[in-house]
C-alpha cells in the first residue's frame, strides 16, 4: 500500500509541476496557435517547420502512395468494423459479470505503467514509436496527395508521449474526398504495417535464437513445506515426469495431479535450472487445500508451457489448440501476465544461433521489446480505425457517411452533406462512448 501510495503522489506531483510550467508559458505569451508552442487540450505541442523537406522527398513518389493510401483505406475499413463489432459483443458479454469481475479504470486507459498489464518501459518505447510512425505516414502521404503540412513537433504531457504532423486545413478540406482518406487512413496503415514488420522479426528471432531447457511444465512458483520442495524443486525448474508419465504440455501435467490421493508417493522428474540437468526423486502427496483425498504437489506451473509459449508468440497458427485459439492467447499473454517474459520464466530456456553470446536474458529483453511493438501498434491500427472524435476513424466515417449521402440524396447541396454527416458522426461517437463506458457500468448495475 505504501509502494503505491508513493507512486500516485510522485505522479500528481510532476502533473502539478507539469501544469504550473505550462501556466507560466501561457502568461508569458510563449504559447499560441501561431507560436512553436501551442496546446492540444492537455497536451503541449513543440511545433518545428524543420523535417519538411524530408517529407517532400518522400512523398514525391505519389503513385506508390496513392496506391498504399488505397491498402490504408481497406484496412481502416476492416479495423472499423472489427472494433465497433468487438465493442458491441463486449457490452452483451459485461451483462454476465459480477462486480468483482468487471474491468478497473486503470484497465481502461492503455497507458503504460497506469494500465497494471502494460510495463512501463516496453509500453512507452513501443507507444512513442507507433505515434511517430503514425504521424511521419500522415506527413508523407498529405505531401503525396499535394497537401501541405504547417508543421510537425513533439507532444507532452509530463513527459514527451508522441509526435504530431500538422496538415493544412484549408487544403485538406479542398482535396478530393480519396486524397483527403488517403491522408486519414495512412496513420492506421503505418501502425499495422509497423505490427507486420516487428511480428515477422520477433518469430524470426524466437525461431533462431530461443530453446526451451526441457519439454515440460515450467514452474514459476514453489510453496514451502510441500512436497515439491521436499525434494527439491525450485522456480525456474521444468517437470518434465510425474509418476513415469511425460508431462509436455500444461493439460496433461494438470490431469495427472487431478487423479492423484493424498499420500501417494510417485517418482517426479525435473529439469533443474540451477544445476542445468536432469533430477529425480520420489515424492507423497500431501492433501490438496479444501479437499483432503486429492494430492497436492505444491508447485504453481506456467500460463503455458516453456514450448507452447515460444510456439504461441512466434507461430499463433500453428498452436496445438488451433490457429484461432492461438491468435487469441498470443493477444491476451499481457493481460495473463505471461508477456513480457521475464523472472523464473526466462530459465526455461537457452540462447542458441547467432545471438546465443547474448545470453537468455537478453535475448528476452529483445523479444519483449518486439512483442510490445506489435501488440501496442495492433491496439493503434485498431482504435485509431474507431468513428470516434477526435480518432482518424471519425475522418473516415464522416466522408463515407457523406459519399453514401450523395447517392441517395441527390438534391442535397454540399452544405447539407456535411451537415448531415456532422450530425452521424457525433452520433457514432456517442455510441463508441457508451460502448466503452457500458463494460465498467453494466456489471455494477
């Protein structure tokens, strides 16, 4: 209680500091919407004209950016749907959770170190190069759809959380609907295209530098006074028998302590971490906590097994429990707390190829550092695709909102056209918020 009490006075503190500095400026006329420094809400935005030249030698090859700003525009269409259905099957789901189950505030806001399953340093380096990359997209593909960027900077809040590319406004709203969506959907198409890059090294580097020990159940945890201690099991160590019977996968380990009486002696068979080699021994079960006739081991086995996990996070498709349900643990590994890999997990394994000089635990650190990179710049391609201000989606929403209108509302003048598609897209904002809001409320209720 004390860790955190500290830990929230230390961040109102330098919110404090943060607002008074920001005062300060706005009374000394050093912030302004035509100054280096101007506000985006809470956030300061460091304005700089410097970088542009840079995006006009990259955007000058407009045909190839026409056509990935085409690619974007699919892509934001897919991630539109798929988190607006995602949401609205999460609001039917929360009707079924006690209390006690339904999400925190803290869960809601994807910043790292507030969020309790996204790490402060692996959340922050993949959050500001996913904003950076964002943005530099909106910037090349503006300049490729001839519209001009004012500026490009930093923005703080605290600390420096992001990077922004300012387009003209006057030319965004007088270039063609396509070029105008093209620009808006580039960031979403930056985030998954980041995504597709760090996922294909981070299979790559697990596929080539990581071994698993053993083929077994990882233990992460040992209770004192069991019999798993008696003999010597310790965090970090792999079960690779339990009563002459393998045990490589999680399920089978489980079935077998299921099926065990409290009493019964069986062999067991490890992988010790410390001595890197093979160990046996006998164990009696103790009586399993509540229910005195099963046994009880007394170790706490991994989320996954040491070779589930490495297949999980580099090959999803290829899990043994389906493609789908390997997709879906690689995305839930951090809210499992299983991702980033780090403690008596990393024991699991061994370095091996070109970077085994490196050693285990660095070749971890990097493997985390790529998993956050994609998992953080998936949750950006995604959200970001949401008809939700101030989101690229909403931009996207609001044009094709107004296309559709044209077809069917051909006596419309434009002004009613944008009107029109003004009003829906407040109104799907309002709906994105309620679905939001509705998994926190609902199980209260």
């Amino acid at each position: 209680m004390v860790a955190a009490w500290v830990g929230w006075a230390i961040t109102a503190g330098l919110i404090a500091a943060y607002a008074l500095v920001v005062v300060a400026l706005y009374r000394a006329g050093r912030i302004g919407p035509d100054r280096a420094l101007s506000l985006l809400g809470p956030l300061l935005m460091m304005k700089t004209r410097r970088g542009r030249s840079l995006l006009d030698r990259l955007g000058r090859f407009r045909r190839f950016w026409s056509v990935l700003g085409d690619i974007g525009l699919l892509l934001a269409g897919v991630a539109m749907v798929l988190i607006v259905v995602t949401l609205s099957v999460e609001a039917v789901l929360a009707l079924r959770l006690t209390p006690a189950q339904a999400p925190t505030p803290s869960e809601a806001l994807g910043l790292p170190g507030i969020n309790p399953f996204i790490p402060l340093t692996y959340g922050l380096v993949a959050i500001v190069v996913g904003i950076v990359i964002h943005e530099l997209f909106h910037g090349i593909v503006a300049r490729s759809q001839n519209i001009g960027v004012k500026s490009l900077g930093i923005l703080w809040l605290v600390v420096p959380i992001g990077a922004f590319v300012e387009q003209d406004d006057v030319q965004m709203q007088a270039a063609s609907r396509r070029a105008r969506d093209r620009v808006a959907a580039a960031g979403i198409l930056a985030n998954f295209l980041l995504a597709a890059v760090t996922f294909f090294l981070l299979a790559l580097l697990l596929t080539t530098s990581v071994q698993p020990a053993a083929s077994g159940v990882g233990v992460v945890q040992v209770v004192g006074g069991t019999p798993a201690a008696g003999v010597g099991v310790q965090a970090g160590d792999i079960i690779t028998q339990v009563n002459g019977t393998a045990t490589p996968t999680n399920a089978i380990f489980l079935h077998l302590l299921q099926g065990s009486r409290a009493g019964q002696s069986m062999p067991l068979s490890w992988w010790s971490a410390a001595q890197d080699r093979q160990l046996s021994g006998v164990v009696t079960l103790a009586a399993y906590p509540g229910n005195a006739t099963r046994g009880f081991l007394g170790v706490a086995p991994s989320y996954l097994s040491p070779s589930d996990l490495v297949t999980t996070m580099a090959t999803p498709w290829a899990s043994s429990s389906g493609a789908f349900s390997g997709f879906l643990t690689w995305v839930i590994l951090p809210p499992a707390y299983v991702e980033p890999v780090q403690g008596p997990t990393v024991t699991f394994y061994h370095a091996t190829g070109p970077l085994a000089s490196l050693g285990i635990g660095n070749v971890w650190i990097l493997a985390n550092v790529l998993y956050w990179l994609t998992w953080i710049n998936l949750l950006l391609g995604l959200s970001n695709g949401l008809p939700l201000i101030p989101l690229d989606g909403h931009l996207l929403f609001r044009d094709w909102v107004s296309g559709i209108a044209a077809r069917f509302r051909t006596s419309w003048t434009a002004k009613q056209l944008d009107n029109f598609s003004g009003q829906a897209t407040i109104a799907a904002s309002l709906v994105i918020v309620f679905l939001l809001l509705w998994q926190f409320v609902a199980p209260r209720l």
